[in-house]
C-alpha cells in the first residue's frame, strides 16, 4: 500500500531507531525499481540493513528524501530519480556499498 509523506518520514526514524547508529550512518534515496537500485548499482547485500515504502505519489517520495537528506543528515543527494520515482530507500552504509552509483 503506497504512504504518505509523514508515514514514510516516521518509518524511516523507527528504521534508524532500530538499528542503531547515526544518521550520516545511512542513505536515503528515491527510485522507481528499489530492488535494482539497492542490490545491482548501490552493491547492498541482501543480508544487509536497508527497507524500502512505496509512496503515493513521486512528490512525497522527494520530501522524505528531502527531509532526511537535507535537514536530518543521512547521506543521499535530492533530485535524483524520474517521475516514476515513488520509492524511498534506506540503507546502511558498509565498506562495500557504493554511495555514488
């Protein structure tokens, strides 16, 4: 069931919360194939710490990147994605993922 903004907002916090660590410990970006973004260009292994919310619209998938990214301090860059970009993703960062892809 695709989120609002807030819901994701929320969700990402309780994520964080759970895992543990700092902010700057974790990407959060914006796609429209989580499962190619996360696994095949960002090498997040499968047993690792990530999720994922489909939002209702590609609008409030971009503010809760926004948010985290610009006011809460995780890694990440906003605008990034297309239209079709309803996902936001989180995952933590390791010496083996690659931030930049």
């Amino acid at each position: 069931m695709a989120e609002t903004k807030d819901t994701i907002i929320n969700a990402i916090k309780n994520f964080i919360s759970q895992n543990g660590g700092k902010s700057s410990d974790y990407y959060v970006g914006v796609t429209s194939d989580p499962e190619k973004r996360l696994f095949d260009e960002h090498k997040v292994s499968r047993n690792g710490v990530y999720d994922y919310w489909e939002a209702i619209s590609a609008d409030f998938a971009r503010a809760a990147e926004k948010y985290y990214v610009e006011l809460i301090g995780t890694d990440g860059g906003t605008g990034g994605g297309d239209g079709y970009s309803k996902y936001v993703y989180i995952y933590e960062k390791t010496s083996y993922t690659e931030e930049n892809a």
